[in-house]
C-alpha cells in the first residue's frame, strides 16, 4: 500500500520535459513500479502483450480457463504461494498430457498461462487463462498436428485429469507439511481432517473452459496484458470514491445483455480489503511446452518451418547520438511536438523548472 500511496508523487522523485516546439513544459513524477498498482505497468504490459503477438502462429487459438474450486480457493487464501503454484503446473501437466495422447491430438503443444485469483467484484476466485494454438508439433519433429476444426480438446477429460492430479499433489503437499492454516481451518493440519474435506471434491466437477475465441488470439491476449502486470482492478472501472465507500463497475457474469453492468458501492476498509487478498506472489505468468523459456525460441521458429509460415519480421529500433537530449515517446499535449527531458530530480526533491500554467478558459457573453 505505500508503494501505491507514493506512486506518481514527488516522493518517488521524477523529470521534467519540454516541448522543442513551443516549450511546454510538463512534470512527470516517477511510478513505483508496483506491479499490484492500478496506476503502473502500462509499458511493461504493452511491451508483454506486443512480445506475445510477435510470438503468435498462424492458427487457430484456443481460450481454455481452469478454475479451483470453492474449498480449494478457501485453501489458496491462507496458502498463495502453493496453491497458485499448483494450480500453475497442474492445469499445464493436464493439457500436455491430454494433448499428447495420441487418441486426442497427439503432440507437443505450447501454452501461456495467466493467473488470475478475482472475480468482476474483487471477491476471491482463482483460475488461470491460457492462450494455446490450436495445434501442436508431433513427437518425432516432423510435422505440425493440427486438432479438428472448432474443437481442440475434450473438455470433461481435461476436468477430470486436473481434479486428479490436483488432489493426488494437494494431499501430498499437506503431508510434506507445506501447507498452513487459521481460523475456522485449523483443523485442517489433521490428516483426517484434510482428507474428509476434500473427500466431495472427488465427486463433483471441476470446472474448465476451452473455447475459440471471437475476437482471435489478439482478443484475449489484449485482455489478458490488461492484468499480466497489475491485479483485480483498474482505475477505469472506479466512478466515486466519498465518505460512502468506493463505487466502481462491475460486470454480472449470471445475468444477460446490458443488466450485466453494474455499480457495487464499498466502505473504504471493504474494497482496501478486497484489493489486498489479491496481492500475489512472484511469477503469475508463465510458458509451458513448446513455449516454455528455455527452448521458446527455437520450438516457434520450427512450428513456423512446419507451417510454411513466414519468419521475416523486422524491427527497427529509435536511437539518439549520446549528444542529443532524450526524445520521449508521448508527443507535446499542446502542440503535437517533441518533447525532451531537461531536468531529473530524486526522490523528495523539487523541481527547478515549472510547469507551464493550463490555459484560462474566457467565458464570451452573447446575449
């Protein structure tokens, strides 16, 4: 929370631009970096989402979600660290292992996968999305795999695989004693206890999601970079905050059309709540399979190969003789010119130039 206090202020010091043009002058306070700030991240999201576009296959993609349920999620709250990690590795153990089987598709397939631990209204509701082509590379190398048309893989197996493994790895991890509990849960450290409680979860489904997407890959991995860098809210869905609480929109997934949308009005402590259980810990996005870090790279350009898709992509980068000021990437608010930074000062410290005042608006009587 003081990194979100700070962020933007002088306290985190900053720099001063001007316009080469007309010499408007602004001041910029540096952020915190924080990546649970709603304020920050932007670049680094941007920079997320155009690095997973350049990584994009010219195939179908797939959306799939898995979710944990409730008495897990209860779990995860005292637990983040090993749950969400569970989560992690077992939802991507699940569809390598499905999507290798040769009886559904029968290759390696790659997958990035996002956590996500909230609901619209900030309640506590974890899943992972994933991002995955539609497809895959045999096991000998040799070939692209490609899955049925509208179909990638079966649901209900995927669902029955992951509360499998998830429970085998979830009782083994309670037996290493890694597992920690409070409250109405402590009597959760008992073996018996523990194996009581999640004894109904080997009964019920667990639910999963895979679908094509509408808007295509760069659909969902644009809604996806909105949060790889921030979590549970950002400062567009706040309408008012006042003596009342906080108000902000959220969306209704029960209900249809545009009733969906709705307005949830919070005491302050409530929403700083509800912000706060979100606060994850490190590594809450990942790559597995064929884009899995180390080998990313090479897996791509041979999927590419295997398609006959073109890897000519260039980039060009902007540079600067050391000479020469530093050219910010946002043009001047006034006059749509370069603006340079002319002054850099540290944290607590004041600047010595000022910015330029805002134009006064002359109000003309024409009655």
């Amino acid at each position: 929370m003081s990194a979100i206090e700070s962020c933007r202020t002088a306290a985190l010091g900053g720099h001063v631009a001007r316009c080469e043009d007309c010499a408007h002058t602004t001041i910029a306070y540096n952020s915190c970096r924080n990546r649970h700030c709603p304020k920050c991240q932007g670049a680094a999201a941007k920079e997320w989402l155009a690095a997973r576009e350049a990584e994009l296959l010219p195939v179908p993609y797939y959306h799939v979600v898995f979710t944990l349920p409730g008495p897990i999620a209860e779990i995860a709250y005292q637990n983040k660290a090993v749950i969400y990690d569970l989560l992690f590795k077992v939802s991507a153990e699940t569809m390598l292992t499905i999507a290798a089987d040769p009886k559904h598709l029968g290759a390696r397939i790659g997958i990035t996968s996002v956590l996500h631990t909230w609901g619209s209204a900030m309640t506590h509701h974890p899943h992972v999305h994933m991002i995955v082509p539609g497809g895959g590379i045999s096991p000998d190398g040799e070939r692209w795999v490609s899955c049925r048309s509208g179909f990638f893989l079966p649901v209900r197996v995927l669902s029955r695989l992951f509360r499998r493994l998830f429970l085998e790895k979830l009782v083994a991890t309670h037996q290493a004693g890694r597992l920690s509990f409070f409250g109405e849960h402590a009597h959760l450290a008992d073996a018996q206890s523990f194996a009581a409680y999640l004894a109904p979860l080997h009964k019920v489904e667990w639910v999963v999601y895979a679908k094509r997407p509408f808007g295509g890959p760069q659909a969902v991995l644009a809604y996806l970079s909105r949060y790889t860098h921030r979590v549970a809210i950002a400062n567009s869905r706040l309408i008012a905050v006042d003596k009342q609480g906080v108000t902000f929109r959220w969306k209704d997934y029960r209900t249809g059309g545009r009733d969906r949308y709705k307005r949830m009005t919070l005491a302050t402590g409530e929403f700083i709540r509800r912000f706060l259980i979100h606060v994850l810990p490190h590594g809450f996005h990942r790559h597995y399979g064929l884009f899995a870090s180390g080998t990313r790279v090479d897996n791509i350009a041979r999927a590419r190969r295997l398609l006959d898709a073109s890897m000519a992509q260039s980039r060009t980068a902007d540079t600067t003789s050391s000479g020469e000021p530093k050219p910010l990437s946002h043009p001047c608010p006034c006059c749509g010119g370069r603006m340079v930074i002319i002054e850099v000062f540290e944290r607590g410290a004041t600047p010595r130039h000022r910015p330029t005042a805002p134009p006064i608006a002359i109000r003309v009587d024409t009655s």
